[in-house]
C-alpha cells in the first residue's frame, strides 16, 4: 500500500492528533453546566444509579465511532492506494493503447459505434495523462500495428493517430497486440506503466489463445497497470453474414451464366426474416441476380444457388450483398474467379489395363472427367486435355502446362511406382500452383512419394503432403463406412455437399482403403468417414495443393465412382486446385497477399489501392525469391477488391486493370461475426488473476477518467465510508441523546 | 410584621369551613361530635338510672309509662383542635417566588390557622426540620391568628428533614384525638413516615398529608449540562438531565405512589398540593372534597 497525497505524513501526524478532538469538545461541555440547587435528591441518585453505566457505554461508542471518522478522514486524505506506486500521483507514466479495430467495433449503439466510443474513450484518458507522459497507439486486429507517435510525449501526434483510426473487417488476435505492450512498456524509461485495451471485448476474441493470453496478461499487469475499457454495447444486433462465395462449377467459362453457391448463416440470437441477397458479376446491371433467403433460425446456415455472368477471360470481380440484417460489415464479399478455357490434367495410373481399360484404376475418374455437356469447361470435352500415363512411364516433362495431376493407384506392386526424377518434379509443380491428388494406395515409400514427405524440393523444409499413409482401412461389407457429411467445415470447398441434392455423397460405402495419419497442422480435413477417420485432406502450398483421400479411385473396397455425387466431388476438386491457383486471389482481411508480377516488371515500383482509400499505398518493388520476384502485403484489413499497380501509372490513379494490374479479393474474416456476444464485466475480471481495473466508455463520457480507479486510489471508497459513517454517527448521536 | 394571610383562599376556606370528620375531643361546646356523652339538645340514647344520676337527667314520661327511672343521654358537642405540623427543613427551600414550597406551604398552613380559629377551634402550630424548631400550643383565641403567622414569617429553613420521629412523639403526646394537618414535601422513607402516620392514627387523630411538591420535581424539565447541587446535604451531581428524565419520573412516580396508597391504608387523607396550583383552587378543592366525604 502506499499514499498518493504529496503531504501524507503530516496528514497522518494531524489524523492522529485529532484523535484528541471529540475527548477535549466532551469536557469542554462538561465544563460548561447550569448549577440548579436540589430537593429530590435521592430520586435523582436512583435514575443515576439505573442509568449511568448505560449512558456511559453509549458515549463510549460514540467517541469511539467520532474517533474513528476523523482516523478515517484523516486517512481519506493521504489518499491510499493499494498498488506500491513510485512517485505522487502527478508522476509522468508511460502509457500504451491498444484499440480494437476489428469488424464487431462497427457496431451502432446509442452512443456511435462501438469504435467511435473507444475514440472518445481514448481521447479522454490522453488528456487525463500527467504531463510528460509517453503515448504509444497500437492498433488491433488479425496483426498488430504500431501507430506510433513518432514522438511519444506529443499528444497532438496522438490525438490526430486515433482520430483517423479506421474500421477493419479483420478478426481480433490480442496475443499480438499484448506482446508488443510488453515490449513497448519494457522500452519505457519511466516508472509508472499503464496499459489501456480499448475494446468491446468480444467473447470469441478473448478465447483465442487464452492460456497465452492470461500469460501476457500477467506480464503486463507485473510491468504496470492494466485497464480494460469496454463499450458500451445494447442488444446484439439481428445480424446474417454472408460466410461463402463459390462457383458451383469447377472451370467457368467466359461469356457464360455462372452458377454460384453463396451461403447465409444467421449470427444472432433471432430468427432472421426478409433477407434477400444479390450477386453481381461483370456487368452490375445485366448479370446481378437476387434471392430472398428463408427465414433462419440463430446459427443456421442457408444455402442459395444465384447465378452471374463472368465476362472476362481471367480474373471476374463477383460480389454478393446480403440486405436486410442490422450489421452492414459482414453483408458483402467479393471473389475473384478466374475462368479458362482450356485445362491440361494428368493422370497418372498405377494399374494400367490397356487390354481392359476398365480393369484400370484410372477408368472411372477419366470418364468422370470426360463427361461432357453443360456449361462449365469440365463438362466441354474440347476444353479437357486429359492425358493417362501409367506410373511406369511417367517422366516429368508430362507435367508441363498441367494445371491438375491425379495419382491413381500407384504403390499396388513395383511398376507402379513413381520414379524420383517425376517426383522431384512433382513437387516443383505443386510449388508453382499446381493440384496433386492422390488416392490411397500403397505406402508412400511403395508409392515413390516418399520424397514429398521429406524435406528434398520443399521450400519450406517440410513435408509437401498433407498427411501420411497409415495402416490399411478395412471394413466388414455388412458394416461399411460412409462419409460424415456433417464434418464438412462450413466455407470448405465442399461445403455445397452438405445440403440436397450433393448430400447424398454421404452414402457412399467403403470397406478398404488406407489410413490418413500423422495429419499436419495446417492441413484441412475437408471430409471425414462416419467413424471419425478423416477421408480427405487438403494442404496448400502456395498456389498449389494436395489432396489425400483415404479411399481407392477405382471400384475397389468403395462404390464411390458409381454415386452420383461422384463426378460433382472431382469438379470440387479440381475446382479447388484451380482456385488455389487463381487463388490466393481470395483472401480473409488480415492474411497476407502475396503476388508474383510478371519478371520484366521486377525492377517496377507498386502501389496498392485500397478499397475506399483514393490514397495508394506505396509498396516498392518486388523482391526476388527463388529467382522470381514477389511482392507482400499485410494491409489488408478491409475487405473488398485491392488492386496492385505499377506506381506512376495512369492505372494508379483510375484502378483500372490495364493488364498490368493485379487484383485480390479481402473479405471479412467470419469468425469476428460468428458470435458476436460479449463478456460482462465480472466474466472479464474472472480470466485475470489479478483483477484489472474496468472502465466503460459510457462512463468515460460522462464523467471523465476518475484517475483515482487507475491508481488503485481507495479515497472514493473511503468517502462513502466516512459519509456513511457521519449519518451513522448522527443517528447513534440521535439515539444517544435520547432517554434512557 | 405578620405573613399576609392570601384573600382568596381565606375567603373560600371559611366559606366551606374546616369540619372534622371523626370524633375529637373538646375542651368546649363546639361544632363539633365529642366522645363524651352530655347534655346538650341531640338526644342520643336512654340507660337506666343507678344511684349518683343527677335527678334532673331521669325522663319521667318514661317513667309514667312503665315506673322505671331511667336517665336521658345526649350527644355533647365539642370543639376540636388542629394541629399544624408545618415542614421547614432545607429541601422545602425549592422553587422561585409564589412556587416555592416554603412559601407555599407556610400560606397554607395559616390559611387554615385562621379558619380552624375563626370557626371557633382551637389551633397549634409545630415547625420542625431535623429537630421542632418551634411549637405553638392550641388555643382558639383570636390572638393565636398572630402567633402562628409571625411563627411562620420568621422560620427560616436551616437542616434537612427527618419527620417520621418526630410525628411519633406527637402522636405519643397529644392525649386528646384531634386533626392532623402535615405540612410537607415529605423527602424522608416512605416507610417510617407511613409508621408515623398509623401511630397517629392509630391515637385516633384524624390525620391530613398536604404533600407540598414543585411541579419540576415531578416533571423533572431539564436540559443541558446541569449540576445539581443537594439542598440538605453536600451531594452534587453533574448530569444530562434528559438522558435520566426517564428514570427519574419512574423512581419519583414509585415514591409518590406509595405514599398515597400508604396514606388511604391508614385513612389518612392525601392531598397533593402542587406549588405551581393557586392556593385557593388547592383549598378550595380539598375542603369541599372533605365536606362531601363527611356528609357521606
């Protein structure tokens, strides 16, 4: 404990001495009296003998109460703190903010959105920071950002940094942000630290990497001070967000009327009615498409099929607009789809029958992907170059210009094993963007892969698969195994097989195949079987990715070719791999987007335009990375539609895709909607072990920052105390004066 | 120079007159029922004649009717003597001007002395405090009217009281029944005064407690610091009156009802007289109060 009053002892020293007081004013009294000569005596002898000691222990009490208030008063005013603080409380502190920015803070309430309430906030307590003060603004969301000031002591640099303080569509991940408090506050000369969150303290947000977060908590509040702020928030809102964008085809052609799956989840406690959503494609006007959505019960997710054209050859802009919910953040997303019109994929086959193709392992996934008619490139038999190698004539030449490659029943007996020179390859092709599938078969050793799994070819050192092969999977026929189709994760490239028609891939039995093992961390288990067993995994490398299934291609221990959902699985797939390609054109606010420009444009200076942003964002040039160049960015905090252009260009300052413009698509990142609930106030103190002080910005609003809260300062307190104690003391007073 | 007798009173005491309620022995035809049976106009009974009769008593229509002599009595008449024992003591010094007990207490007490006189009865004055300080044997002349207001007018209160001693060597030495007239605050035991008391009653004296009070000691109205400072003796004490107010009312309402339930056991008759009362209203009250008493 220590005392915030400058003068504290000598406030003691008169406490203490005041103590004297209600003892001298109670003789004083007494010696100030009326003589009044007196007959009867003895009456008066007999009421004193039945009262006097209750008298006495009366005004016992109440000198010890008086006592009391001026000990009270006394220690009242030497301001007492329970927090060990160096220096007065005028002392300069270096102060770090850390305001949420992320998609929730859009939310309108009474007073503004929540982001303008943690403005305010802030506003507020910098200008109730002792003077030389240092200020450090760090911006949170999917990263952290420092915001500066360049001068810590200048508050005007402050104020300015959190007035244009900007809404992002990313989620929160306060681990960061919380790092780079402790060590800004490390780096901090002076003695007093306080550490301000500005947030609405989303309950999914806190969550996230709790035990770490609790860790850095800690930390924090042993450097310094913490204060949470939390804004003010009324009834969640009736909120639908927009979760999926997909072409329902896997190779959209251009020119043609895409169908599109576009999936509404409701993200609030309400039933939610009269939501319609629209797509638009390359000509807003001609090609949207709207759809009413049906009602939808809290956390249901609706599927809608609307359909757009994609005119160009290469990269669309589509954009789908949910209308009707009270969140305006999460109602749009926008996709970049590429369309082509040509598709070379490989497959390499390790039962080859040329005598009896259909004994192949390859026979069913050819005729899937020749199977022609309709709108898609897929199903156009001109557009498909699809060429069958069996494994033991497979040489790496036969990946060029191969934009998907099938792995079909290889490792089965020693022909059909991949030889290293094509596997060497294979794992350039997938590094450059290309899609490797690979059906169970043997091991990966028997099946030559055994490479992909090692670090040889990997940029990253690492294994290129997914997964490893396990032991074989084997099912009794009368109990085969079928596909979970609720494992499907929401937004996967599968999801549209979980709803009718596509949903009966569900009955698809297997009784062999091999077990998916040792799955990698960022591996997505797309699929799994009915016994949890996963049945495919999804890794991306890049551009490019690989898929594992746990189940043969061909007839064999499965009857998945002979489902109808098994040709719409392939395109799924292939759709994916395509994508991945175009890929990592569609990315979540906060992720980083990297693109390779052209070599000649390697020495080129870019800028990034910013959706809502008329200012480019300098990006340099690119950098050169395995003899290619790349360039990053991680400002991609709102969604929308990012263009990159050569700096000084007329593309610069109209947008416009000149063929030296590369597009990306940002869209809100689902999970900062998925709930939007927030934490009370004692669920908040429950996750620190040290409670941290608690404001609001409604409170900070009306009443300013009561620095004595921040200080652990118990005077407030102690004047209630003291007041209650002085109505005490008057009614015991009261009392005391009464009859006895 | 003599105590000023009040006019008022004065006037509505001998309106109403002072009568004895039981018999008392006179010295002379009176007013008032003797013991003794005469000669006089209220016949009472007839006996028979045995030798010493005075001749003249025999009724001789009787006589004539059945030939026995036998002697006609009558009721004597008698005047009686009021005696007033009169409190001087320290305590009876309370009170400011007209509400002070001594004061009020001696303008009683010759109020009666000059009816009990004026009707014809003899009248004794005694003061007393620890000791009698003075004592005025009866006497119905005029001139006792005198000695008792100059008696009164010169006592001063000197010592505190002690007055149930006192009344038993009256009671033990008056011989002839009479009427008591107690003057006092009576600030002693409850207990002894009530022997005193039933001594003499028990001598056959009609026997009236004047219980002479201030109304602040009933009330007890105090407020503030106040030290009280014992009029008969040296206590002191320094208190809060109002705290005790309680307190005292109760100990003080104890004391006075006992005395007053003590006094109608013993038939004495109890009469409050409250300083802060006009004399005449006090008089006035208790003597048409003992008439109707009488008549009953």
């Amino acid at each position: 404990m220590s005392f915030l009053s400058p003068a504290w002892f000598t406030t003691a020293l008169i406490g203490l001495a005041a103590i004297s007081l209600p003892i001298i004013i109670h003789y004083l009294f007494r010696s100030r009296y009326r003589v009044v000569p007196w007959a009867a005596m003895q009456f008066l002898k007999k009421s004193l003998e039945e009262t006097t000691r209750r008298i006495q222990f009366r005004e016992l009490l109440l000198l010890l109460l008086r006592i009391a208030l001026l000990l009270l008063l006394a220690f009242a005013l030497m301001r007492p703190s329970s927090k060990q603080k160096q220096g007065d409380t005028n002392s300069p502190v270096d102060a770090v903010f850390i305001i949420d920015t992320s998609a929730s803070m859009a939310i309108a309430e009474k007073a503004g959105t929540r982001l303008e309430q943690a403005k305010q906030a802030a506003m507020k307590i910098l200008d109730s920071l002792p003077s030389q003060s240092t200020i450090h603004i760090l911006q949170t969301g999917q990263h952290v950002i420092d915001l500066g000031p360049a001068s810590p002591t200048n508050r005007d640099q402050a104020r300015f940094i959190i007035q244009k303080l900007e809404q992002s569509n990313e989620a929160v991940h306060l681990l960061p942000a919380l790092q780079q408090a402790v060590e800004v506050l490390g780096r901090g000369a002076l003695a007093n630290k306080e550490v301000y969150l500005f947030s609405d303290m989303q309950r999914s947000d806190w969550n996230l990497d709790s035990a770490d977060l609790q860790n850095s908590w800690a930390t924090l509040q042993q450097l310094g001070e913490v204060i949470l702020v939390q804004t003010q928030h009324e009834a969640q809102p009736a909120n639908a967000a927009l979760v999926n964008l997909r072409p329902q085809v896997a190779l959209p052609l251009p020119g043609e009327r895409v169908p599109f799956l576009v999936e509404v989840r409701n993200t609030s406690a309400t039933t939610l009615q009269g939501l319609t959503v629209t797509l638009r494609g390359s000509d807003a006007e001609r090609d949207s498409d709207t759809q009413a959505v049906p009602p939808l019960k809290p956390g249901e997710t609706a599927p809608l099929t609307l359909t757009t054209r994609l005119d160009k050859r290469g990269k669309n802009v589509v954009t789908a607009e949910l209308q009707g919910d009270q969140l305006a953040i999460d109602n749009r997303l926008d996709a970049i789809v590429e369309t082509r019109d040509r598709l070379n994929v490989l497959i390499i086959d390790g039962q080859p029958n040329e005598a009896d193709p259909a004994q192949s392992a390859s026979y069913f996934l050819a005729h899937a992907l020749r199977s022609s008619r309709g709108q898609s490139l897929l199903e156009s038999t001109q557009a498909v170059e699809l060429n069958v190698v069996a494994a033991s004539d497979a040489y790496p030449a036969q990946l060029t210009d191969v934009q998907a490659c099938f792995l079909i029943g290889l490792g089965t007996s020693p022909t059909s094993k991949l030889s290293n020179e094509f596997v060497d390859r294979l794992a350039t092709f997938v590094q450059n963007g290309g899609g490797l599938v690979v059906f169970a078969g043997g091991t990966l050793a028997e099946m030559g892969l055994d490479r992909l799994a090692s670090s040889a070819g990997n940029i990253k050192g690492t294994s290129l698969l997914p997964a490893n092969w396990g032991t074989p999977l084997t099912a009794l026929p009368s109990a085969p195994l079928t596909f979970d189709i609720n494992s499907i994760p929401t937004g996967s490239f599968l999801s549209i097989f979980r709803h009718p028609p596509l949903d009966r891939l569900g009955q698809t039995e297997t009784t062999q195949g091999r077990a998916l093992t040792e799955i990698q961390n960022d591996t997505l288990v797309a699929l799994r079987f009915s016994n949890g067993e996963p049945a495919l995994a999804l890794r991306t490398e890049g551009t490019g990715c690989v898929i594992m299934l746990a189940l043969h291609g061909d007839m064999r221990g499965t009857d998945a070719p002979l489902r109808p959902g098994y040709l719409p699985w392939v395109q799924a797939m292939i759709g994916q791999m395509l994508s991945q390609q175009a890929g990592k054109k569609n990315i979540i606010a906060g992720d980083i987007y990297t693109w390779s420009p052209p070599i000649d444009q390697a020495q080129q200076r870019f800028s990034l335009l910013v959706p809502g942003n008329s200012n480019p964002q300098l990006l340099g040039t690119p950098t050169m990375y395995q003899q290619s160049p790349r360039l990053s960015t991680s400002s991609t905090s709102k969604a929308g539609i990012y263009r990159i252009v050569p700096e000084g260009t007329q593309a610069e300052e109209t947008g416009q895709d000149t063929g030296q413009v590369d597009l990306f698509a940002v869209v809100p990142d689902p999970i900062e909607t998925a709930s939007l609930a927030t934490l009370t106030p004692d669920e908040l103190a429950e996750r620190f072990s040290q409670k941290p002080v608690q404001l609001s910005t409604d409170s900070l609003a009306n009443e300013g920052l009561d620095r004595s809260r921040v200080q652990h300062e118990w005077t407030p307190r102690l004047w209630w105390l003291i007041l209650v104690l002085c109505l005490g003391e008057l009614i015991f007073g009261w009392w005391c004066n009464r009859e006895v | 120079m003599p105590l000023t007798l009040p006019a008022d009173a004065v006037a509505r005491a001998e309106a109403l007159g002072i009568q004895a309620r039981a018999i008392v022995e006179g010295l002379r035809i009176g007013d008032h029922r003797s013991p003794y049976r005469g000669f006089s106009v209220e016949f009472v009974q007839h006996r028979e004649y045995v030798p010493g009769d005075d001749l003249r008593h025999i009724d001789w229509k009787v006589y004539g009717r059945n030939e026995r002599y036998t002697i006609k009595q009558y009721q004597q008449e008698t005047n009686f003597v009021g005696r007033l024992v009169v409190d001087v003591s320290k305590s009876m010094e309370y009170g400011e001007g007209q509400q002070n007990k001594l004061a009020y207490a001696k303008m009683l007490a010759a109020t009666l002395s000059y009816v009990i006189i004026n009707q014809g009865d003899a009248c004794s004055l005694d003061l007393f405090d620890e000791t009698w300080r003075q004592r005025i044997p009866p006497s119905s002349q005029p001139a006792q009217i005198r000695s008792i207001l100059l008696a009164l007018e010169a006592v001063e209160p000197a010592d505190k009281t002690t007055l149930a001693p006192l009344l038993h060597e009256l009671a033990d030495s008056t011989k002839r029944r009479g009427l008591f007239f107690l003057i006092s605050d009576c600030f002693d035991e409850p207990a002894a005064l009530l022997q005193a008391l039933q001594h003499l009653r028990y001598q056959g004296h009609e026997v009236t407690l004047l219980h002479v009070l201030h109304p602040d000691e009933m009330a007890f109205p105090f407020e503030g610091h106040i030290r009280f400072d014992g009029l008969e003796d040296a206590t002191r004490y320094l208190t809060r009156p109002h705290l005790l107010r309680s307190a005292y009312r109760r100990a003080f309402q104890a004391y006075q009802e006992e005395l007053r339930m003590g006094c109608e056991a013993q038939q004495v008759d109890y009469v409050l007289a409250d300083t802060s009362q006009p004399l005449a209203g006090l008089v006035s009250q208790w003597l048409s109060r003992r008439l109707r008493m009488r008549r009953m």
